[in-house]
C-alpha cells in the first residue's frame, strides 16, 4: 500500500519546503558559492586590488609539501575522535541505560559539556595539562611522565583530540540514549529469559538496533572533526610544535584570518569541501548498506 | 548615584537639542587593549572627550590584535570601517600596501588643521611608520621594545647578586646554571621568539634580519638570519634548552604568565609587560637591557620596536577626519603622552614627553622604567632601524614552527634556520608579485 502523501495543489509542497530551502540557498550554497569565487583570486587584506589569477592558489597547495602532511595529520584526527567519541558516548549512554536510581542526575551530568563553547573547552584543557601547575601534569609528573604538549608532539595531538572528544561526548549521549530508550523492552527481557548476559544482548539486539543512530552520529562526527575542531586547536597549541597539530580546518583559519591570504585559504576549503563531500557519500553508499532501519 | 540623574537629564537635552545644536561628531576607535591597558585607552577617550564639546571618541576592544585588525578588515569591506583602527606593528607592511583603504596620518593632520611637525616624535618610533618619501602614515600609539626582565628574589634564593645584572648571553646561562643548581625549575624563558631572539637580535647586533635593510629597502628583501652570529645564538639556546636551562612556554606572549606567576626567573619580551607586573607580580623585580655576545663588534646597538600604531581608514567626512586630527593632538600633547608612558611601559611617543618623563623623576623613582628608552633612543644605522616586512605575521608563526623543532631537539639549529628562511622568502616572494600586480 502506497503511504506517501500526495498533495493536491501545485504550489503548496514548495511553500512548505521553501524555508528550509531559503536556510540552506543562504547558510550552505551561498557561502559555498563565495568561497569557490574567492578561490580564483587573489587580493589584499582589504580588498582594494583584486585579480584573477584562475589556478594559482590551488597550484601553491600542490606545491606546498607540508600541506601533503596536514592531510595525515587531519585523518588520523579526525579518525580518532570521529570512532573514539563515538565509542566512548556508546558505552556511556549503555551504562546510564542501566541505572536504575537518579538516571536523570547523571544524564544531564553527561550532557553539561555540549553547551561549553569549543574555545572555553580548549582553555579548560589547557588548564588540567598545563606543565608544570596543571591538575593533570602534575599528577602525571609524579608517576614519573613529563607532560609537555608545547614541544612534544604526540602530547600535543592527544590533547587536542582528548579535548575535542569531550567536546562531542554529551551530543552523542543523548542520541544514544534516545535510541537505546526506543528498543522495546520486550526484546531484551525475552533474550534475558533464554539466558542471554548483558554482552551478548548488547551485542546481538541494542547494537544493531542503534545502528541508524551509529550511523547519523558516524556523519556528524566526522564533519565535527573535520570543521567544528579550529577553536579548540587555536586555544591550546595553535597548531604546534611544528605544524604537528595543524589540521586543514585551522589551517583555513589561520591562512585567512590571521595571515589574511583570502584566496589561499578559500582554495583550502574548496579542498576541504570536495573530501567532506567525498566522504559523506562514501559513507552514504557503502557503510548505510549496513544500517538497518 | 548622585550623577545619574543629572548625566539622564543632560542626554535627554542633548538629544532634544540636536536639532538644532550642533552635536557632537562620533569618532570610532578598534582597539586591541585588555585588562589595565583596556583601562588606559578608556581612560585617554574619557579625557579627551571631557577636554572639548565637538568630537567623541568612541573607543571599542576587539580583541586580540590580529582579531581586531580582522574585524576591521570584514567591516571596511562591508562599508563601516572604523575611524581608527590599531594595528600591531607586523601588520604594518600590510597597511603600508593597502593604499585605498587608510589615510596617511600625516595628510589627516595637516587637513584636519592641526599644526603637525613629524620631527616632534622620537624618530626610532615614528621612523617605523613613516613611507620611504617621508610620511607620516600612522600615528604612533603604542611602541614598546624587547627588555629583559629577572626575579630578584629567585636570585637571591640560588646565591646570586641581585644588582649584578647578567648583560650578556654568557653571563645569562652561568646564572641559569646557578638558579637551577638551586633546584629552579625554570631559569629562564622569552616570549615571542622570532621578535625577541632573532629581529631585536640582530639590531642589537647591528646585523641584518633580511636584505634591504630589513625590509625598509623595498619589497625585494629576504630573510638572512642564518649568519654565524644567529647561528651560534640559536645552537647556545638550544644547549640551554637541553640542560634544562631554557625552558619553552610557546608562542606569542603566552609566557608572560610563567614570568608574573614567578615560575620563570630570567625573561625577555615586551616592555609593555611593565602594567601587568606593576599590578600583580608578587615579587622583587629588576628590568634590565637585553643581554648580547660582548666579542661582536658594534654590539650592543639598540633594539626594535613593537607594539602598535592607529591607522586612519579611508572614506569618511572631513568633520570627522578633523576629531581625528584633534585627538591625535591630543594623544601628542607632552603632559598626556609622559603620563601615558609612565602608566603603561610603553614608550613615550613624542621626545618632550621623555624629557618631562626624566624631569619629573620618574625614572628615578621607578628603575628600569628607563631601560626600554634608552636602548631605543639611540641614533640607529641602516641595519638597525626595525624590521619591515610583508606577511610578517607568517614569517614569525613559521620561526615559530622551525624553532620548536630545535627545542625539542627533533632538527639541529642550521636545518632549522635554513628551513625557516625558504619558507619565510615564499612569503616574502609572494608578497613581492602581489605589490607589483
């Protein structure tokens, strides 16, 4: 049976959609828009001589070998915080799934961090790990680990990515719960009746069932990582030692709003744009096949 | 309280009277001043606002100083630029470049009917701003100078003379050495480093940064801090670094805090510091000229400045542009420009105000408040004049990147160098082609 709506009039379906069109035609399209024009030119801070220069800011990218290296840097982060988060946020909203007394203490606990402004978390961060006063330096300096993220780089990009998760852990807490609290709980109870532990029925049921949800957080989460990130590396390393925590979003934001190559750092989010897209229809075509809904 | 409702009534008449009155013309300052400084730009509108009844200055915080110069940057494409606009000293090539959108303040000036003689300002200061055929191009607000500061009490805790000053490079590791015999943990630190080990450096040294006369020479110039005399400076703190001696604490002015907190004994970096320590170190402290090798000839020269300057952007009404003018005076004027010195650690702007400074005892009372001038003060060669160059802000971030490196002992100092001079001449090479264009 046919359960789509059909509507009578001509004009009506676009009226309706023609908010959410107007949303993204001036928050997606048009900003998409200016930043392919941008990237084909080049002009001064202000904008007073501006010229066509076609590929030219796409070629120094190309030549530019430490850029190649940003690319490494970024997948390697996004990875981590798209599945770390992910994973940590499961096993959270599991856990939480399974309390009994003051759930919603604990919940809005867990929620808290979503609405603390990226730069304020990498403040927060910085604080815990600053070397050698930081809470946590200092604790780990005792058990015998100089903590120094100014210098070592492995230090430096466990705490952006540290940072970046706990960030994100509230957000995906929440859908995760919502999903867990959608599973009948008739399943559960019937596969505990046949003597299913804990494990198994997370695995067998809650698990697959959450995968629409697995799935929509997957897509989130790496545009999170790979866009929503630059505020908390600005705050804490600024993308050093080096250039070892410099992914490609901060390096859009430096090159165009501290170093203000307007063209450069456009031609670096058209990249940008191109792999996001990329990946989202990747994960559109192959990884959704898995997703049962 | 008791002024509230006199300050309401008197708005209200004011605006009741705008009609036909004439009212007072706005005059909107971006500015990148926080804290006790923040206190010090409101402090300078108030008062000048007070001084007269045709112009109001407006002064708005932006942030930092790259923030700031990115909001103005967004509102003059937007058509609302402000009047005045501060922009740090590595923003000045960009400035100088940017011909359409500023107004060189010297024309201001004489437009605004302002009796202006460039002649009045300490010439190492204004030099800085002033184009190659003599203009005056922004006011100088706020320059300071790299110092070096200690900690007189971690001194004297690690058996050192508390007045006997470490004035050069290897008297400083000897008495690093000491405070971490001692059991310190950080003998000394620097803040931005490409500014105060490499740019001051080299005038101070009366060695070139870049080629052209570290930029002043035209846009051709490159860099050239990979002489024997950077080298051996770079290797000796990367030795430091190693013993334990130097200790990093990151970039920009971040380390400020690891000196104020007393965490770091030995410091060197901005004399602008100078508001922040008055108010919250907690110990004795000494400010002292920055140390150098004593075996390189013309050594000590004098040192280059930072800080900032206040632009004039373009494409606003001759009343307004004459507030300008009369607030720029203002800033000028010797009693306003010595207190303004006095309060902040900056450097006095006009060379009466130094004079009134001295007179005053000031020095005297405050020591060290003099060392910021006196290592500026002096007549400065070819090499030694400041540092111009395009796409400055770039360049330091990559000394930045390359010398971390060296810190953390992943490159050796010449690698470093060598690497953080080709990717600075990219910047400067493109710099070069888009001023050509």
């Amino acid at each position: 049976m046919e359960k789509r709506v059909r509507f009578k009039s001509a004009w009506l379906p676009w009226a309706l959609i023609a908010p959410q069109m107007a949303i993204v035609l001036v928050f997606f399209f048009w900003p998409a828009a200016q930043a392919l024009y941008q990237s084909v030119l080049q002009q001064d801070a202000f904008g007073t001589s501006i010229e066509y220069v076609g590929a030219l800011n796409f070629q120094r990218l190309w030549d530019d070998a430490s850029y190649l290296e940003t690319f490494k840097i970024t997948a390697f982060f996004s990875a981590v915080v798209a599945l770390g988060g992910i994973a940590l946020s499961l096993l959270l909203a599991v856990f939480s799934d399974r309390i009994a007394r003051g759930a919603t203490f604990y919940r809005t606990l867990l929620i808290l961090p979503y609405a603390v402004a990226p730069a304020v978390v990498g403040v927060l961060w910085i604080f815990l790990f600053a070397p050698p006063m930081g809470v946590v330096s200092y604790a780990l300096q005792s058990l015998g680990l100089e903590w120094d993220h100014l210098l070592n780089p492995d230090h430096a990009i466990a705490l952006i990515i540290m940072a970046a998760i706990w960030k994100q852990v509230s957000y995906n807490f929440l859908f995760f719960v919502a999903g867990l609290q959608s599973i009948p709980k008739s399943l559960i109870e019937a596969a505990a009746i046949d003597g299913a532990r804990p494990w198994r029925r997370f695995w067998t049921i809650q698990f697959p069932l959450l995968s629409p949800t697995t799935f929509f957080l997957l897509v989130i989460n790496v545009v999170y990582a790979f866009f929503d990130t630059f505020a908390i590396i600005d705050a804490t390393t600024h993308g050093g030692p080096g250039k070892s925590t410099a992914t490609l979003v901060y390096k859009v934001y430096y090159d165009g709003f501290k170093a203000l190559d307007m063209g450069g750092s456009a031609a670096q989010s058209v990249v940008l744009m191109v792999i996001v897209i990329a990946l989202t229809v990747v994960q559109f075509r192959y990884v959704e096949k898995k997703v049962q809904y | 309280m008791k002024f509230k409702p006199y300050a309401l009534a008197s708005g209200v008449l004011a605006l009741a009277l705008s009609g036909n009155a004439h009212a007072q013309v706005e005059i909107q300052w971006w500015h990148a001043m926080g804290g006790a400084l923040g206190e010090w730009v409101n402090d300078l509108a108030k008062d000048f606002n007070a001084s007269q009844k045709d112009y109001k200055i407006v002064p708005t915080f932006k942030g930092t100083y790259d923030e700031s110069m990115t909001a103005a940057i967004a509102a003059f494409r937007a058509g609302n630029a402000p009047h005045i606009l501060q922009v740090f000293e590595v923003g000045t090539a960009t400035m100088m470049a940017s011909k359409g959108a500023i107004v060189p303040v010297g024309q201001v000036m004489t437009e605004g009917g302002q009796k202006f003689d460039p002649s009045v300002y300490v010439p190492a200061v204004a030099g800085y701003y002033t184009a190659p055929n003599g203009q005056m191009l922004s006011f100088p607000f706020n320059s300071s100078t790299t110092v070096f500061y200690y900690n007189k009490d971690a001194f004297k805790a690690a058996g050192l003379d508390t007045d006997k000053v470490p004035s050069t490079w290897p008297e400083v590791a000897l008495a690093a050495a000491k405070l971490k015999a001692s059991g310190h943990k950080c003998p000394f630190t620097t803040s931005w480093m490409s500014w105060t080990q490499l740019e001051s450096f080299s005038t101070w040294h009366n060695t070139l940064f870049a080629t052209q006369n570290n930029g002043f020479g035209g846009t051709s110039a490159r860099l050239a801090f990979n002489s024997p005399l950077h080298l051996r400076h770079i290797e000796n703190l990367a030795n430091m670094a190693k013993q334990g001696l130097f200790v990093y604490k990151g970039r920009a002015n971040a380390p400020d805090a690891n000196f104020v907190s007393g965490e770091c004994a030995m410091y060197t970096g901005s004399s602008g510091l100078y508001a922040n320590l008055k108010r919250n170190a907690k110990f004795n402290y000494a400010i002292s000229t920055l140390p150098y090798y004593p075996d390189v000839p013309g050594a000590p020269q004098n040192t280059v400045i930072g800080g900032a300057s206040l632009w004039v952007m373009s494409g606003k009404k001759p009343a307004e542009y004459k507030g300008v003018a009369a607030f720029f005076n203002y800033l000028s004027k010797p009693e306003v420009a010595a207190a303004s010195h006095q309060r902040t650690g900056y450097l006095p702007v006009t060379k009466a105000s130094y004079e009134l400074t001295e007179k005053s005892g000031f020095y005297k009372q405050n020591p060290g408040t003099d060392v910021a001038v006196t290592q500026m003060i002096r007549k400065t060669t070819e090499k030694s004049r400041g540092v111009r160059l395009g796409n400055f802000v770039q360049i330091r971030t990559i000394v930045d990147e390359e010398l971390e490196q060296v810190w953390n002992g992943k490159k050796a100092p010449k690698e470093a160098l060598e690497t953080a001079i080709k990717r600075g001449n990219e910047q400067l090479e493109r710099f070069e082609k888009a001023g050509k264009s």
